[in-house]
C-alpha cells in the first residue's frame, strides 16, 4: 500500500444550516486516496467501500490554512480531518496504524507545501477540464524540514510558520525492517497463517550467519505487524502476561475465554459463546500469538475447534489468519509431572493454519561470535568440552561496577522472592514504599499477571534494582537495565534516584501500563517501572537483556530452560556461571526433528515469500 492511500472505515460528517445535527455517512472498507487536483491542489478521495457507503466517490479538496488535523490516537488506528471551521469532517477509524501514521505525514507535509505548479490560465479563459492524480511521495529533502503544517491536536507549528532544519542530531534514519523481516511481513499482509522462528541449523548456519533465535529483532517485527493490520480485527495475545505486555496484547487464554481448555469440547464452546467473548471471536481476522512455545498442543487443537464452532466456518481455526512466533527450544508448556508434554507444531490442526515457516537468522542482541557460537550449541542441546571450559571460567567473572551487582537467575519463584527479601533486609536505611494506581482494584489479580511491575515497589538506598520499561533507549534506559538506588528526592513524592550501569543517574518516575483485561476492558497500572534485581526468574526474565547475569543451573528442570538463561547475558564478560554441570543442557528431541523438517523446506518458503512481497511494498517502505 503507498503511503497516498489508506484502507480504512470513513465517517463523513457535514453540517446543515440552522444548526441541525450534521448529516453522517459511513463508508465501511472504504480507499481514502491522497491526490491533486486540476489546479493541483491537495484534494482526499473516499471511494468504494461497503455498507451504507458501497458506492461512494467524494471528493474533498484541501487548503492548508484551513484544514485541521486531530492523530492524538493514530497509534489505535483512529484520526480526524476538520477541512474548515464549521466544515466537514472525515472520522478515519480502523486503519493500520503504521499506515495512517505515513498517511497523515504525506498529509502534513504536502499541505504545509501547498499548489504545486498550478497552470496559469488567462482569467476569460475555462477552468481546466477535472482531473486527479495521486500525489507524490516523500522525498528525502522533505523528511529532512520540518514544514509548517496545519494545526493538530498535541501540538506542532502554526501555520504560516517558516519550515525549520531538523537538527543534524536528529536526522537519524528509523530503524528498518531486514530483508528476512520484510519477507515475514510480506506473508502476514498477503495472508497467509505464519510462523517464525529463530535459525533452526545443526550448529553451523547458513554461509555468513550465525544462528540464534533469541535477540533476533523478533519483538521489532512483531510491532510491525501488529502496526500494519486493522485494530478492531486484530488481536495480539501471547502464552504469558509478561509476554502480552510487551506487545501491547492480553494471554490467549484470556482471549479465549474458555478457561484451561480442559473441559470437555462442547462445554468450552458454550464458554466461547458467553457475550463478550463470542463478539471477540467474531470480530478477529487476524491472531497474533507470541511465545508460543508455552502454549500445549492439545489446547490448540481445542481453540481450533472452538473458533469453527463459535464462527460456523468450516476453514481451519473458523478463517482467522494466524501469525505466530516464538522458538520451541526455549520453555515448553507447562505441565503436571506425570503428562507428556505436546508442543503446538505436534497438534492436529498446525499444518492447517500455518502455511508459510521463516527463520530470523540475524543476531543483534549479542556480538560475541564466540558467545554466539557457544549459545547455538546450547540451544540444540550440544554441550561440548569447548563449551563446558568457556562456561565453568566464567564463575570467576567480576561484572560489578560502581556499586552494582550482578542478577542471580533463578529457576524457581520462590528463590528469588526470599533473595530478593532477605537482600533488601539486610540494607540499613529508610524504607520507601510505592503503591501502584490501578484502573480497577477488582482485578489486582489480573493486573499483576500481565504487569512486569507489582502493585508495591518497597526500594532502599543500595537496592539492587532494574527497569523493567524502556525510558530512553539512546541513553541505554532499556528494559532491563540495572541500576543501583542512591537516594530519594526529598519532597512529597520522594522519588528514587537510580544510577545505572551504562553511566547515567536519573530520577525515575511513575509510569503507565496499559493492556487488555475482560472483553471490552482495557486495564492500566501507573506505578515505578523498577523491580529488585539481585534475583530475578528466569521465565520473568524472556524479553530482557541484562548486562550483568549470575546463574546457578544446578536447579534447571525444563529443557532449554539452561539455554533461555544463558542468552539473557549480552556477553560472556557479563555472565558468570555457578555449579555448572553439562547434563542440563538439553533439548526436546521432537523439537530438533521438527526445525530439521522446517530447515529443509526453508527454500521453498523463502522462494513463496518473495512471490508476495511485491515492488509497490517494497517502494512503500522505503518512502516511509
């Protein structure tokens, strides 16, 4: 799609003289083209579309002192244009937001730009005979001013104003999507159920890569795709609260709503049909499941034929695009001691929803080559005496500095609740404690499931602590930056200061998370983006790079649950290892099996991905 045009619904609102209710036109599917005119003038286009609006050609022109734009919540797919005061408006909802984000910024700039070479006709003589042309797109130059544009809610220049240079620090080009990146999101656009994953090889990768799923860029490229889909039928969940969070999602169960799904089948039909859910469930297209290597095989085989019954459409999973992620050899799903365990690749129904396999093979939260190397052995579950000496050194590792220590990984709960309290009794000082606001006290429960943070944050001077947001990633404020408490502001509020490994001493404020709850309920907890950090799970840890790591393997249970530790740490100088004994690395042999099966298929699944990214996609992003 060019960032000229945009698949959305359109409410057209015009006012009737007398000051009677404006007259509403709701144009569903609707193709909102951004062009010029005879007069090359900015002129909006609604075309086609369904519903009450099947039909519709409108046409809008536009003059940049007049026109008026409110993107306060163009991050939920929902914008406005005000064309003059008093005038009409166009209510855009529905739209991708990565779209509509490049939509309203063509917008703005050709606004603020005005006619472009407007013939210059005798005054005796007709107007030009109609016509219109979509607009050019973005070039450089122009990404580089900032233009004076309409008003918008939230902010920006007035009109009128003289574009200003963009400061040179500023002018770093946006984080893009790899060419293996690209090819994912070019199957989920042309809609195909995908799956991917990290590199699957025996060790050796592919000539020039080295292969580790972890730090993959996967969480960059999930927020593409979830940016590139319409938000009232896309639905993004993950197997663990702390998974959804990061993607701004809600758990697959709770999407679900049939509970464990280990009911009978028509009993967690009848569960799905329950208002609320059902509506959910009707109105999804498109399914994001992230981590999915927690999710049992026999409860997707369950959601399967749930969504059939619920929809009453006989395609797999009742016709909802699924696009899922995560890699098999990190946790498996959980299970009582005396089950198998069945991972989802073995369901029933997986080879009938997921059509398309890609492997993320670029490696970027660690650059250790050997430390690379050494994580893909452990990944396949290979434990080398090459391995075993790099990893048995690093108990001697010292990665402390300026007062803050390493975090101890622990494989079980209940270890680092009792660390983590025992460390902070031991501090002398005053007691600090922060109580999170929640939007609904009724479902703390809920809350605290999905949010990396607790209702009560109780910190020291010399606590060992860790963001759990990113504040500002340029200054390494990253998720899962350690730090160390070295006081309290001394009003009201008294507020931590924390100084941080990568050198900067900041006061850290209340934030806000906000996420799915119950159908129809959105959640949100404000409190301090800290958490204590001289212990921390290893299943609270996925998603997280840590500078500085201590980890005690003696306890691991789980296969790959060695590997998902080790690759919290970004360098082997940061990671130190105790009581390490080979025999808990291992993987799930039919885990191996499947990424060989999958390996071998990768060039045909390479050859059908570049079949749907085409070359408008292609020019698309690289304007954007």
């Amino acid at each position: 799609m060019a960032a000229a045009e945009l698949r959305c619904t359109v409410a057209v609102e015009e006012p009737l003289p007398g000051g009677a209710a404006p007259r509403r036109r709701v144009v569903r599917g609707a193709l909102v083209l951004l062009g010029r005119n005879e007069l090359r003038q900015p002129v909006l286009r609604v075309l086609g579309g369904t519903g009450t609006g099947t039909g519709t050609a409108l046409s809008f022109p536009l003059s940049g002192d007049a026109v008026r734009l409110f993107a306060r919540f163009a991050g939920e797919g929902r914008a406005a244009v005000r064309l003059a005061p008093g005038g009409a408006q166009l209510l855009l909802s529905d739209c991708p937001p990565d779209a509509l984000r490049r939509f309203l910024r063509l917008l703005r700039h050709k606004l603020a730009a005005g006619p472009r070479g407007a013939p210059r006709c005798p005054r005796l003589l007709a107007r030009p005979p109609p016509a219109f042309a979509i607009i050019s797109p973005l070039r450089e130059r122009d990404v580089l001013r900032r233009p004076g544009r309409p008003r918008e809610e939230g902010g920006g220049e007035e009109p009128g104003q003289r574009p200003a240079e963009v400061p040179r620090a500023e002018r770093r080009p946006p984080a893009r999507l790899s060419a293996e990146q690209e090819a994912v999101l070019g199957a989920v656009r042309s809609g195909k159920g995908v799956f991917f994953t990290g590199c699957a090889g025996e060790g050796r990768g592919r000539p020039g890569f080295l292969c580790l799923p972890l730090g993959t860029g996967k969480s960059f490229l999930l927020k593409k795709i979830v940016g590139s889909l319409p938000p009232n039928s896309t639905y993004a969940t993950a197997s663990t609260g702390v998974a959804a969070c990061h993607i701004g999602g809600t758990t697959l169960h709770a999407f679900a709503g049939i509970g464990s799904g280990k009911a009978p089948l028509e009993q967690c039909i009848q569960l799905a049909e329950r208002p609320g859910v059902r509506q959910h469930w009707l109105a999804c297209q498109h399914l994001i499941i992230d981590e999915i290597s927690m999710v049992d095989g026999k409860f997707f085989d369950k959601l399967e034929a749930v969504a059939r019954a619920v929809r009453k459409r006989d395609e797999p999973f009742g016709g909802i695009q699924l696009i899922i992620c995560g890699d098999f050899l990190q946790l498996p799903p959980v299970c009582k001691a005396n089950e198998e365990i069945k991972f989802c690749f073995q369901a029933k129904s997986w080879r009938k929803c997921i059509h398309i396999n890609m492997e993320l093979t670029e490696v970027r939260r660690q650059t250790d080559k050997t430390f690379i190397s050494l994580l893909s052995a452990v990944r396949l579950g290979r434990c080398t005496e090459e391995v075993t000496s790099l990893l048995m050194q690093t108990a001697t590792n010292r990665s402390e500095r300026d007062g803050i220590l390493a975090t101890r990984l622990c494989t079980h709960k209940d270890d680092v609740e009792l660390t983590n309290e025992k460390r902070l009794q031991q501090l002398s000082g005053e007691v600090h404690t922060f109580e999170a606001l929640d939007s609904d006290p009724m479902l703390v429960k809920l809350i605290d499931a999905q949010c990396p943070v607790g209702g009560k944050v109780v910190l020291k001077v010399g606590a060992q602590v860790m963001l759990a947001k990113n504040l500002d990633v340029s200054q390494g404020l990253v998720n899962g930056a350690r730090g160390v408490v070295v006081g309290f502001e001394s009003d009201q509020k008294g507020l931590p200061k924390v100084r941080f490994l990568c050198g900067v001493t900041q006061i850290i404020k209340m934030e806000r998370w906000v996420f799915k709850g119950p159908p129809g309920v959105h959640l949100s907890r404000q409190q301090l983006p800290l958490k204590l950090a001289w212990a921390i799970s290893i299943h609270k840890s996925q998603g997280m790079s840590l500078d500085c790591v201590e980890i005690s393997l003696s306890r691991v249970f789980e296969s790959g649950q060695a590997y998902v530790a080790l690759s919290r740490a970004r360098s082997l100088a940061g990671l130190r290892v105790l009581d390490f004994d080979p025999k808990v690395v291992r993987a799930d042999p039919s885990v191996l099996q499947f990424y060989r099966q999958l390996r071998r298929h990768q060039l045909l699944t390479q050859d059908s991905l570049h079949t749907h990214s085409d070359a408008d996609e292609k020019e698309n992003w690289k304007s954007s």
